[in-house]
C-alpha cells in the first residue's frame, strides 16, 4: 500500500449517462452495506477503465461518503500497465492475483492471495467484513485461466449481505472475457454523435474546422480514445483547416492494432478473406457490408477456400446476414486495411477490380482500381467521373467523384470534382463528408460550386445570414455557366433572409432570379465546361412573382399567382416542387393543400431523395398540421424530423422543429416539455438568426402561461412579437399569434396594446384562406366589445367556426364565452358552452385547458364527472383552499400552516387561476359543492 498525495480532479465522461447512473447505484447499495457485481465490457478504447476511474474517484478514501463508513476500495491487476493507467489513489490496496513476476508481501496483516479459489474468497469475505468494500479489476481478461476462474468462484460465492461490491472490465470478443459470461455485465457501445462532439470540443478548445471536425468524428465512429489519439495529432493550420488532412489520418494506431489482434489467432487464409471483406467496402454505401459472392470469386481466383471465412464468425468478428457480411466493429475493418502493407493492399484492390465483372459492376471496378491506382491516372480519372452520372445514387456519386479528383492532374478540375462530390454527399445526408470533401478544394479561385455547398450546408447548420452570403456570392460566380444552380443558389439565399426575417433580403434575392436588381462583381473566369441554361420553368416563376408580390403589399396579385402554384403542385412529383406549392399553401392560409403537398413532398424524399431533403419535408409537413389544428400528428412528424435533422447534421431544421413540439406542448398541456423544446429550439435560434423558429418557441411558451390561467406573463411575452418595434417577430408567424396576444393582453388589462393589433389583423383576414382566421377575429372583437356587443361576437365566432374544423380553436372561443356569460351572472346559459369546450378539449388532448373548462364548468354549478375541483391543486394549494373556505384570513392560514403570508397570497391566487373564481365567496361555494358531490355521487 502506498498513499499518494496526487490532486486528482474527476474525468469528465461523455455520453455516458445512463452508465454512470448504473455505477452511482451499485456505489449507493455498497454503502448501504448490500454487494453487487458488475462487468463492464466493450471494444478497446470505449472508456472500460475511464468508468472503473470514475468509480474509484466516488469511492475512494478522499470521495465524500454515500452511505456508511468505509475503507480504501482494492483493486485487483494482473500486471503493471493496467495499474498505470488507474493509480496513484490514496490508502489504495494493490494486490497482485496470480500475475507474472514474484507476489507481495502480505498487506495490513491481510493474508497473500494465491491460485486457490477459497483463498481469494476468503481475502474478499475477511475485508468485507471489516467495512463496506469496493473491489476493482481492470482488463480482467487478461488474467490467465486460472486466477479467472478463481476471480469467478470467489465474486458468484459472494453474497449481497457480504458488503463487497466487486466492478470488473473485460474487452469484448477477447477469449478470457468468456469466463464471466454469468455474471451481470453492462456493454459499453461507442459514443453518439452528440456526446463525440461535446468531446472533440473540449479537446480542440472549438477551435475545428467543420469539416475537420466532421472528418475526425467520421474517422473516429465513436470511440474516444481513437478521437483524442487522431485530434492529438492535428497541427494548428489543420485543425483550423488551413492546412491539408494527412490521408489517412495518423494517430490511435496502437488502439487499431488492439483491434487487428483480435483476430491474430485466425489461420492466414481466413485472415486473407477479412482482407478481402474489408477491402470489399470501399465501394458500398456505409454499413452495407461486403457482397458474399463477390468474396466467394475473389477467394477462388485466389487460391482459398471461401468457408474459412466460418471462424471469423465464430470468434464474433464478423456476421453473415444476407448474402453480405459485416464487421462486427467497424474499426476491425479499417485496422485490417491499416495493418496490411500497401503492396498488398493494392493487390487485393485489383484482385476485387477483376471479379467485379459485367457492365452494372462498373463502377464498383473502377472505385477499386483507383484503391489500387499508385498515382494520378487522368483516364481512370475520366473513367470514373463518367460512370458517376444519374441514374445512380447520390453517395455513389460522391463517392466516384471523389475518387476521380484525387486522381486528376489538374488542379482547376481536381477542384471541380471535389465540389461535386461534397454536393452529391451532401445531397446524400452526409454534411461531415461533403464539409470533408470541400477541405480538398485548393484551385484559386475556388470554383462557384464550392461555395454553392458551403452555402447549402450552412443553410441548415449555421448562421442563416452567413449562408445568404456565401449563396448571393455562389449564384454571381455560377451565373455565366451553370444557369441551374445559379438559381438554386439565389432559391437558397432566399431561403435565409426568409429564415431570419429579412423581408428586404428576401426580395433582393428573389428579383435576382427574375433577371432585375442583378449586384455588380468580377465576372467570374468560365467552368471548362459550360453547362446549357435550364428550361423555363413556369411554376418557379409564378412562385417568385406571387411571393415578391405578397411581401411587397401587392397581396390581390399575389394571391392569384400563387394558387397556380397549388395547381402545379398538384400535377408534379419533384419534392422541391411539392415543398414550393406548401409554402405558397401556407402563405395564402390554404392549410388542407399545405398538408396535402406536404405528405406528398414527404412520399417523394422517402421513395426517391434526396435523403438531405428528409427534415425539410417533415418540417413542412408538421407547420401544415400545426396550422390545421391537428397538434398530435404535427407533434409525429415533428419527433421524426427531429431525429432526422440530428443524423443529418442539420441544426437549423432541428431549431425549427422544436419550436414545433414546444407549440404542440403548449396545446397538450405539458408545461415542462413546451419549456424544454422552446429553449432547445433558442439555444440554435440565436446564434444563428432563426427568426421564425424563435418567435413560435416564445409564441408557445406564452400559449402555456396563457393556459395555465398567468395571462399577464402571457402578455408580456407576446407584446415584443405582436407590436410594432425593434423586437418584432417573424413576419410569418406573428399575425397568428395576434389572438393569443389578445386574450392575454385583454385578461391581464392591457386591452389598449391588444385593440392597436387588431386592425392589422382584421387586414391580415381580409385576404387570408386560413379557415380559423375569420373566428378568431370575431373571438378577438368579443373579448374587446362592450358588454352589450359581447355576446353577438361569441356567437359570429361561433358561427364560423361551425364553418371548419379544428377543435382546439373553437374549444377556446367557448371556453371565453363561458367565462364571460358566467362573469355577467348569466350561469345558466354560460354551461353550454363550457360543456362543448371541455368535450373538445379532451378529444384533441389538450388536458390543461380542459382542467380551465372543468374549472368554469364547476364554477357554473355543473359536477363535472371523474374529479372535483380540488383535484386540480397541490396538495399545500388544497390546505389554503379549505382554510380559505372556513373564513380564514391569509394571517391566519399562515399561522395555522407554519407559513408567511405572502407564501398563502402566492397560492391563494394560483388557486383562483386553476378553478376559475374571483373570490373567496365563490371559492367556498364551489369548494361546498364539490364536498355535496362526493357524498352524493
């Protein structure tokens, strides 16, 4: 035993969450004096012993005690590197079981452990008797059979009441892990995309390059000692990506040959085919595995056997599913390309070349004679950048391309190249591999294509403002030769000043494709090969006149070029089509024909992509449903949007889409959820200008306050939006958010701000198809109108929304005129209304306003089936109640209840909000009925 007196502060572990509740948990129960065992296991460099560390740093001697007394945990090794890696510990027993070289002497009095079984469980039972005991062994694996089994006997004899909680780790698929199959085992799997990032962030200091950083997580798939080990390695130019990437990345080659020595024990041949198999992938999409078949031919031609690839599937490094087989760990695979010498390497590569026969095989042929190209090779070059034409996939594409640029000569095509593969794999959904790709891009000038995909990238994952840019700059360099993706371009630029609110911007970008308001610049050197103007296209045009004419006030001419859209929506399958003719459905208040389009442009991506369209899709599709009333299906698409936009890199769409879910929330009743969505969708909202997204999450969280009966909250929320000035929100989403404004403006007494909105929006109707629209106004003019108009504009609200669907919207209108009839003591009357309002309430599950219509209802005099009214409060909000109800002053509820009267005051008025009353009067009524109703149900 040997103190240190080392400083230690705690790792910082990421990603693992659920695994280190596991082990708070284990530590919780051992200091509570019940054992527990528990085998962390995984793939090398998945952080086994950063855990086991963790544990240690909980429980060690200088680690604030979770339960009982204790003494030093004990960690078990079978040789010194592992040792290395986990001391120095204060009070830490090290004892060596069974290791190579001479034992130590006994420790404390405690006898040595030898090989016996018994011995080393009377060891653990004679120190677990003294005080609570943790035990730790790392690489446990690599003990030799005998202290294995010995480890085993002594931890299955072990019982909970023992007080010894033993944390073993093993490395997956290694032959000693085996032996502690029985015991209980939690598999560590590599990190997520998020947590990867969160690390390479604090290795990097955020200083990567996005398209370094998207190369280093790519090369890395998840494992954080791989990550550090490449990050590590980088130079401050390449890590800021003024500097080329070393190809292949260098560093973590001791943790790849880790990986390689798995399989050292398989016979040559078999090892030959995994060569193959690895070498196989290079030209199929990523985690399809190799083809079966194209393994068998290789294999024949030479010389081997192909069943004995059995043993690499016994030993669990490879599967064989489908005709295809996988690598169990993707790092095996690209070990094996790394630990074979490049001689051979290249000779697989033409081996593969020539069993990869017959004319739809020509591509995979030519992507593996480039692997085995020794230099650059302008045919080969040329080769490949013919064969990456439509109709192939997009990542195939990519994929040719990318390989035809590294073997071309000239730097201007080399160039070219490389920007068309980072479109095709962006297209594909693969940002980190197109941000990869344009890292390559070294002609000068960059060719307008790159910019066009760096501009298209930072669309949907950076700054909307600088992507307006970097596209306005790639339609001006791209005009002269590539008509098509000028206009895509400026489409793009348009995109973002819509995104952040740039109604200026948004037009300037719009009357550039129409040929006016063209910026001056260099006229940009000519691509080699020109590409021919696109045909015209009559729809695109409608579109960009009816939307320049709508921002523009010109909202009649407007309208009518826009509904051509809705028709040529209706005839088209291209999903960039069907996702113009929503928005313009959406402009002009057409819902059920935003939907429709929507669902459409949907079927489109899923049937024939492009896969980075897939968020954009369902983000449509989920406003439409939104809009339409249906809360639950928007919150669906919104939720498979949102994992969508998380594998696609796309931050923005993921803002936008929470902001979605934080609406849907506000209408179901979920305060806590509505708050989280909200904030998530602002903490990318902010940074990157996302007008729209952020004024729906404030929207939301302010139709929650409103729900929740804090309508003065609600207002002050909602005024900034609503009223003209520098605050205001997006010009698509505020003219919907009026009527939420309103009510909350009317009810918290700021009915003066609420009539200045009114005007516009009764402009904003005028013009507007929305369904609701026309209700809301007159909801609007209701909750503004003296007491003698009152009424007449309830029932007109009413009326129209007899006219539409949406049982949410009408739930509301209900809802204020039950209150209102039940405030003019018009009881009777107002429990209609209230009634219908609690039914459409609950059918659309908009619980907590349901909770305010069962509230009313009840305040009306009517039992409402299921609960009472005290049901609605906490428990502490039902003591003031009923001491309220007695006659109490707030004084005396305090005294009574051991609180301060401003505590009482607080709840006394959430306690009004949630029942619907005004007064204590009312309250003791209400509270007396309730009572009279659960005796007599």
């Amino acid at each position: 035993m040997t103190p240190s007196t080392t400083v230690r502060s705690p790792l910082r572990l990421y990603g693992r969450s659920g695994e280190l509740a596991i082990l708070e948990t284990l530590l919780a129960r051992l200091g509570a004096g019940r054992g527990s065992t528990l085998v962390l296991t995984g793939a090398p460099g998945l952080g086994r012993t950063a855990l086991l560390r963790h544990a240690l740093d909980l429980y060690g001697p200088e680690a604030p005690a979770p339960g009982n007394a204790r003494g030093a945990p004990v960690l078990l090794h079978a040789t010194a590197a592992p040792a290395e890696r986990l001391l120095p510990y204060s009070g830490l027993h090290t004892l060596l079981c069974s290791a190579p070289g001479p034992l130590p002497p006994p420790v404390a009095g405690i006898p040595r452990p030898d090989t016996a079984p018994t011995a080393l469980l009377d060891l653990l039972t004679t120190l677990g008797a003294l005080r609570p005991l943790l035990v730790c062994v790392d690489d446990a694996h690599a003990w030799d059979a005998g202290s294995r089994a010995a480890l085993v006997f002594a931890i299955r004899r072990l019982t909970p009441a023992r007080g010894v909680a033993v944390l073993l780790t093993a490395a997956e698929q290694h032959a000693g892990e085996r032996d502690f199959t029985a015991l209980p085992s939690l598999r560590l799997g590599p990190l997520d995309r998020s947590a990867s990032r969160a690390l390479l962030d604090r290795l990097t200091g955020g200083r990567a390059d996005p398209g370094v950083r998207e190369e280093l997580l790519r090369e890395a798939a998840g494992n954080p000692r791989l990550l550090t080990a490449l990050a590590g390695r980088l130079t401050e130019d390449q890590l800021a990506g003024r500097g080329g990437l070393p190809q292949p990345l260098s560093g973590g080659e001791s943790l790849l040959d880790a990986y390689a020595a798995h399989i050292d024990g398989l016979p040559d041949d078999t090892r030959l085919l995994l060569l193959f198999a690895a070498a196989a992938e290079e030209h199929e999409p990523e985690g399809a595995g190799a083809d079966a078949a194209v393994l068998l031919r290789a294999g024949q031609l030479a010389g081997v056997d192909p069943g004995l690839l059995s043993p690499a599937e016994t030993l669990g490094a490879v599967r064989i599913d489908g005709g295809r087989v996988h690598f169990t760990e993707p790092l095996l695979r690209r070990a094996l390309l790394r630990r074979a010498p490049l001689a051979r390497r290249r000779a697989v590569h033409r081996l593969l070349a020539t069993v990869l026969d017959g004319p739809h095989r020509t591509l995979p042929r030519l992507l593996q004679r480039a692997c085995a190209a020794t230099g650059h090779d302008p045919a080969l070059a040329e080769a490949l950048a013919r064969a990456a034409g439509p109709p192939r996939p997009h990542a195939d594409r990519a994929a040719a391309l990318g390989r035809a640029a590294a073997l071309s000569t000239d730097e201007a095509l080399r160039g070219e190249r490389f920007a068309a593969a980072a479109e095709h794999a962006w297209l594909a959904g693969d940002p980190g591999r197109a941000r990869a790709l344009l890292t390559r891009v070294r002609s000068v000038p960059a060719p307008g294509r790159a910019h066009y995909v760096r501009g298209l990238i930072a669309l949907r994952d950076g700054p909307a403002a600088d992507a307006g840019e970097a596209l306005l700059t790639a339609a001006e360099l791209l005009a002269p030769h590539d008509r098509g993706r000028a206009v895509g371009a400026l489409l793009g630029a348009a995109e973002a000043a819509w995104l952040t609110g740039d109604v200026p911007g948004y037009l300037h970008a719009m009357n550039r494709i129409g040929g006016r308001d063209r910026a001056p610049g260099r006229s940009p050197d000519p691509a080699p090969d020109p590409a021919p103007d696109p045909a015209p296209d009559p729809a695109l045009d409608a579109f960009r006149a009816g939307m320049c004419a709508v921002l523009a006030g010109r909202t009649d001419d407007g309208r009518a070029l826009l509904r051509g859209c809705l028709d040529t929506g209706d005839r088209t399958g291209d999903p960039t089509v069907l996702l113009r003719s929503g928005i313009a459905a959406l402009v002009l208040g057409e819902v059920d024909a935003a939907c429709r389009a929507g669902a459409r442009a949907l079927a489109a991506v899923r049937a024939h992509g492009p896969e980075a369209l897939l968020p954009q899709a369902l983000e449509h599709l989920a406003y439409g449903e939104l809009r339409a009333g249906r809360h639950a299906r928007a919150r669906v698409h919104a939720y498979e949007g949102l994992r969508a936009a998380d594998r696609l890199g796309q931050r923005n769409a993921a803002a936008a889409l929470h902001a979605v879910l934080a609406m849907a929330a506000s209408v179901e009743g979920d305060g806590a959820a509505c708050a989280e969505h909200a904030a998530s969708a602002a903490a990318d909202a902010g940074p990157h200008g996302l007008g729209q997204a952020a004024t729906l999450a404030t929207w939301a969280v302010a139709r929650a306050d409103l729900a929740a009966g804090r309508h003065t909250r609600a207002a002050a929320r909602l005024a900034p939006l609503v009223l003209n000035g520098p605050r205001r929100g997006h010009f698509a989403a505020l003219m919907l958010a009026v009527p939420c404004f309103v009510e909350a403006a009317v009810l918290a007494g700021r009915g003066e701000e609420a009539r200045a909105v009114v005007a516009e929006f009764t402009a904003w109707t005028a013009w507007t198809a929305d369904p609701q629209a026309p209700a809301q106004l007159a909801r609007c003019h209701a909750l503004l109108a003296p007491a003698g108009e009152a009424a007449d504009r309830y029932e007109e609200a009413l009326a129209h929304h007899a006219r539409s669907s949406g049982d949410f919207e009408r739930a509301r209108t209900e809802l204020l005129y039950g209150q209102w009839l039940r405030r003019q003591r018009r009881t009777r009357e107002a429990r209609d209304p209230l009634r219908d309002a609690l039914v459409a309430f609950e059918r659309c599950g908009a619980r907590v306003w349901a909770e305010r219509a069962a509230g009313e209802l009840r305040a009306a005099g009517e039992s409402v089936a299921g609960s009472g009214p005290v049901d609605l409060l906490t428990a502490q909000q039902r003591r003031v109640a009923r001491c309220v109800a007695e006659g109490a002053t707030n004084r005396e509820v305090a005294v009574r209840l051991s609180v301060s009267p401003r505590t009482v005051d607080h709840h006394l008025r959430n306690v009004f909000a949630a029942l619907g009353v005004r007064s204590r009067t009312e309250l003791a009524r209400l509270l007396d009925r309730d009572e009279e109703n659960a005796a007599n149900p």
